[in-house]
C-alpha cells in the first residue's frame, strides 16, 4: 500500500469498555485524533451490569447501562470516533502501528488495548448443546425468560453471586453451585446472605458440575458432585447460567505483547506494553483491580502517557 | 424492501440498545415488545428465535418474507434492513 493511501490516527483504541471511553475523553479533549474500535457493546461489560454501586460520583448507584451510554457520550462530545469493528492483528511497523480490522486495515502513531475479558465456559457436557435454549451467560439479556422458574447458576466470584442476586427478580429459586469456597466481596455475600435466609438461594459449596442434561430439547437438571462425599447429586432446573470467571481478550496480540501466565497484558507503570507505542489499560492489563472506577482511572492515565508518547515522537521526528 | 421492524426486548438488555441505536442511525422505524411490560409475549420470541434470549429482531419484508436475528449481530441486520 503507497504511503498517501494509509489511513493514519494518533490513537487507536481496541475496545471501548470504560477503560477506552475514559481514555478517549482525555486523549479527544487534547486534540489527539482518536479512533476505537468495539466488536460488541460500548461500555462494555458495565453495560451488561444491571446495577453498578460503587463507581464514584453517584451515590445512590446507577444502571450499568446508564453509565456506559453517558462514558460513551461523553467520549463522543469531544470528538471520539466509535467503529463498530473487531482488530483482528496489530503489527508493530515501528512508527506506525498497522492494525488489520474488520473496516479493513488501519494505521496508529499509539494504540490502546483495552479488550477486557469475556466469559468462561465450564466445558461440562451439554454446555454448547444449550447454549441460549438453558444455557446462558448474561443475566441482564435473558434472565427474563426464567420468570416462575428454577434456575442453577455455576460459580462462586463476585459475579455469581451479583447476577445469582438479580435472577431472584424473576427465578422462584437458585441453586448457586460452588466448586469451592465463594470468593466474592464481603458486601456482596452480606447481600447473598439475605437471599439464603429468605430461601430463595440455596448455596451449595464444594460441588464440581460434571453435566447439563437436557429433555425434549429443555435443560432439565445439573448433575453435579459433592467433593466431599463424592457422590453425585441432581439440580433439577429450567435454565444454568454460568459465571465461572474470565478469559483475557488477548489472544490476537499474543505473538506482538508480553503476556503474563493467565493471558493478561504486562505493563510498566506508565501502561506501556513491551512493544513501544501500545499501550493496555483496563481487565486486560496483569495487575488490574477489575473495576469500573479502576479502569477508567488506568484509561485516563494511559492518554497522558500516550500523549507524552506522541510529544516525544514528534520532538524526534522534528 | 423493509414492511416492518419488531424488536423483542428486556428493560436491562444492552444488545437490544445497540440494535436500536443501529436501526435509528439507518432511518429504520420500529416496533418494541418490551418481555419485562408484556411476559406473555415471550413464548412467541421463543418461537420466532428458537432462543431464550434478546434482542431478537423480525424483519418483514413487503413481500411478507421474514428474516429473525438472535442477538446483536450486525453481519446479520445490516443486510436484513440494507
Ligand atoms: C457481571 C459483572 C458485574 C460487574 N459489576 C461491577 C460493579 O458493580 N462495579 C465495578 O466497578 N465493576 C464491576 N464489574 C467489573 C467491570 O465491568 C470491569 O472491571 C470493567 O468493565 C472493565 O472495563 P474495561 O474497559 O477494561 O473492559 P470491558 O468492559 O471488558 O470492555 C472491553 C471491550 O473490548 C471489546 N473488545 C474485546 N476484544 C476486541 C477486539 N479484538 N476488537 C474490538 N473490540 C474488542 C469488548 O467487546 C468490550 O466491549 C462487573 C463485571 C461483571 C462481569
């Protein structure tokens, strides 16, 4: 491709959760020419949050969703470009960065990854069988079909337990099945624990799922294993959703960015990857705290460390 | 050429705003059946999508051909309602 045919930005982000959004309101308000790509929703996991608590500013909470679209808005007021894409490669062509998209390819002076992560599958029998007819993974998209039913949900980390709470609006009753111990916040067990004395969750702890069994093209029940006894015991349910942690989107710059053993980003304490010029802040970045107000302080500080970045570039290349 | 849009929705349901949005962005007009308002429809998105799960979005074409996209897949819409 000939040098005037590149389409060249300052910036180019990769997601645009609330890590990218914050990064681009300060990277867009500073005239840095800024482009993100998000292959699902912007806001990313916060707007499939039904109800976020903690993000500072609002003190009586507010609806996931509500606070992805205002981050989105806001990005946008100042002149943030969303494309409805997926980067599927980056390469590191030193100056530039080329990045092959589903618009198709891209040129950046930076680039901020910020993929998060997305769901983890158990892998039991079943699994992929029923998947969205029994099986789910977003409480907030389909929960609602299991109004005056029995639901099982797999998982024992902040989010079973924070989407096990919102699936008591429709389900008569959960089974939360725990491999181990719950490892959720105490704030939130302290919640949990309301729903278990008023019957309507019942915890079943140190049980493996070994299947999901389906009739009549219905998930009936769970079979599972109590780790102490060994023995098998049935969940009979309508529906499973499945929270059993996350998988880092970082599959497609495994062979450009230092990786740490679980998949996530290293970076220095400038979030600065191993590759000069890619930057990572948010879920993807190893050492991450995994929450809205987290991410988008790393993304707010990622633009002041892209934009001395880009100074520094310009001064050389001057 | 798009007759009419109907989109099945959940209150919480972001996809179901991307699709909106996406429909708006293209000067598409639409009907909403909101399953948290009106949980008697659900057996009938169950039936169009063969999912329990939203958005679900039917196209009806002026010939009455019908196309059904589970989800937020713009691969799928665009050139539903193109
Ligand atoms: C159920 C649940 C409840 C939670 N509740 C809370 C809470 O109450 N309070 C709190 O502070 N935190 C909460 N969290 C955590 C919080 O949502 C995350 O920490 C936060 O969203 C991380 O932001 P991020 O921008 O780093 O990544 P994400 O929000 O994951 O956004 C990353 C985006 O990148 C996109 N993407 C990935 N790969 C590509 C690619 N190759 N090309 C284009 N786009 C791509 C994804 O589609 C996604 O939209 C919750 C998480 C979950 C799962």
């Amino acid at each position: 491709m000939s040098e005037e045919k590149k389409i060249v930005h300052d910036v180019i982000m990769i997601g645009a959760g609330p890590a990218a959004l914050s990064a681009a309101i300060y990277t867009t308000r500073e005239d840095i020419d800024t482009l993100l790509f998000e292959r699902g929703v912007p806001g990313g996991l916060a707007a499939i949050t039904d109800w976020v608590d903690n993000y500072p500013g609002f003190p009586e909470g507010l609806a996931g969703l509500d606070l992805a679209n205002n981050l989105q808005k806001q990005a946008e007021r100042f002149g943030a470009v969303i494309e409805l894409g997926e980067v599927m490669k980056i390469t590191d062509e030193g100056e530039f960065k080329k990045l092959e998209t589903t618009s198709g390819d891209m040129y950046a002076r930076a680039v901020l990854i910020a993929t998060g992560s997305d769901y983890k599958k158990t892998g039991v029998p079943g699994e992929q069988e029923y998947y969205a007819r029994g099986v789910h993974y977003c409480a907030t998209c389909d929960g609602a079909f299991y109004r005056d039913k029995r639901l099982v949900v797999i998982g024992g980390g902040n989010s079973a337990v924070q989407e096990s709470i919102f699936l008591t609006r429709f389900a008569t009753h959960i089974d939360l099945l725990v491999r181990s111990t719950i490892k959720a916040s105490d704030v939130l067990q302290k919640d949990l624990q309301k729903f278990v004395d008023n019957g309507k969750i019942t915890v079943h702890l140190n049980t493996l799922t070994d299947e999901i069994v389906g009739e009549d093209n219905k998930v009936v029940k769970v079979v599972g294993t109590d780790k102490a006894t060994g023995k098998n015991i049935d969940f009979p349910t309508d529906g499973v959703f499945v929270f059993v942690g996350l998988k880092p989107n970082s599959e497609f710059v495994k062979d450009l960015v230092d990786l740490d053993d679980i998949g996530l980003i290293k970076t220095d304490a400038n979030l600065h990857t191993s590759v000069p010029g890619v930057f990572a802040a948010g879920d993807i970045r190893s050492g991450a705290t995994l929450q809205i107000a987290s991410a988008a302080g790393e993304g707010a500080t990622a633009a002041l460390k892209i934009r001395e970045y880009l100074d520094a570039r310009e001064h050389i290349l001057e | 050429m798009v007759k009419n849009i109907t989109i099945f929705t959940t209150n919480t349901c972001a996809y179901c705003a991307m699709v909106k949005k996406y429909l708006d962005v293209k000067n598409h007009k639409y009907d909403i059946v909101n399953l948290d308002e009106q949980p008697h429809r659900q057996a009938e998105a169950l039936a169009l999508s063969g999912a329990m799960t939203v958005p679900v979005t039917v196209v009806t074409k002026h010939d009455d051909t019908r196309e059904v996209i589970v989800g937020y897949n713009l691969a799928k819409l665009a050139p539903a309602v193109a």
